[in-house]
C-alpha cells in the first residue's frame, strides 16, 4: 500500500522524470521509530508588532497577547539517526488509537530504540509548544505581516511516555543518486 501511495504520487507530477515515475525499488521495509509524547502547558505573554494598509497609508500597530495552553501527545522522534524535519513530515499519527506494547507488532519490521531520553527532548517540546502558540497568534491577523517582538513565556511539562511508531523507507536510485521516500505507516 505505502509502495502504491508512493508511486501515485510521483505519478501526478507534471515535471518529475518517467524515470523516476517508473523507480525500481532498491529497498524496502517498515520501522518502528522511538518517539516520545508529551502532555505540556505553555503560558506566553507577547508582544507583536504589525504592518497594517499599504503605500502612503501604511502604519505599524503592536498588540499584545496573554494566552495558555494545554497540549496533549506532541510527539517527538527519540532517534539521533533520523531527521527531525523528515519525522516531522510523516505527522500527524492518530495517537489516540494507540495500543499497549505487543512483540507481536514488530514481526517483520525494523525497530529502533531510542537515543534521546524524554529530558533531553524538553527544548524541543517547548519550541513546538511555542511555534504552534504564534501560529494560532499569527492567524488573529490574516495575510499581514505579523512579527513577534517581545515574549515572557513559561512552561511545564507535565506528563511524557514512550511509544513506538510506524513508517515505511523505501529507496531508488536515479541517476546512480539515492533517493529516499518515507510514509507515514498508520496513515499512509
């Protein structure tokens, strides 16, 4: 099914070569990757400056905000092997059909064990925590140009659990360059 996502996909691209749209596969397999999920508060007083009207009548306006916020299962890849913007890419995971461990889900896939404990994940957490904070702020103001200026922020971790969670690697070469394509392995 992932091997059939995949070729769609490059499928639809106008300017992708037949080469590429017609990939042997070079290999193939599923992995369960170590992430870490955490439950987390965050609390932000900010300051943002916006460039409202245009030409002659264009002026800078501030406002301020004061908001907190409770996150639930922001997950995070506990690999130092994978790239955080790759993982990053192959969410969101319906982490609320999580099961309970069971050796019997890793027959016949990769799996890899974590080597970023929960503790070294926290900066990551909170600069998710805090991204995802300025972009409901930025949406306040549509398509203007909104900048964040000033900013008190705090944060708690409150909860984090191990989970381990699927995707598929497949390479091919073009070229004689490797290529590599990953898909989310509960959504595809």
């Amino acid at each position: 099914e992932a091997l059939g996502r995949i070729r769609a996909s490059l499928g639809k691209g106008v300017l992708i070569p037949k080469e590429i749209k017609n990939f042997d596969v070079e290999k193939m397999r599923g992995i369960y990757v170590p992430y870490f999920l955490f439950d987390a508060y965050y609390y932000d007083k900010i300051r943002v400056r916006v460039g409202e009207g245009i030409g002659k009548d264009k002026k800078t306006v501030t406002y301020r905000f004061e908001a907190d916020c409770e996150f639930e299962k922001i997950s995070c890849d506990a690999s130092k092997r994978l790239n955080d913007e790759s993982t990053q890419r192959l969410e969101p995971y319906q982490l609320e059909e999580l099961r309970d461990f069971d050796a019997a889900y890793l027959s016949g896939f990769y799996a890899d064990r974590y080597d970023l404990t929960a503790r070294q994940l926290t900066n990551v957490v909170v600069k998710r925590c805090q991204e995802l904070f300025d972009e409901e702020v930025k949406m306040q103001f549509h398509d203007l140009q909104a900048a964040v200026m000033e900013r008190k922020p705090k944060h708690v971790i409150r909860k984090s659990e191990y989970a381990l969670l699927p995707f598929w690697f497949m390479s091919f070469r073009y070229k004689n360059e490797p290529y590599t394509m990953l898909v989310n392995g509960e959504t595809g």
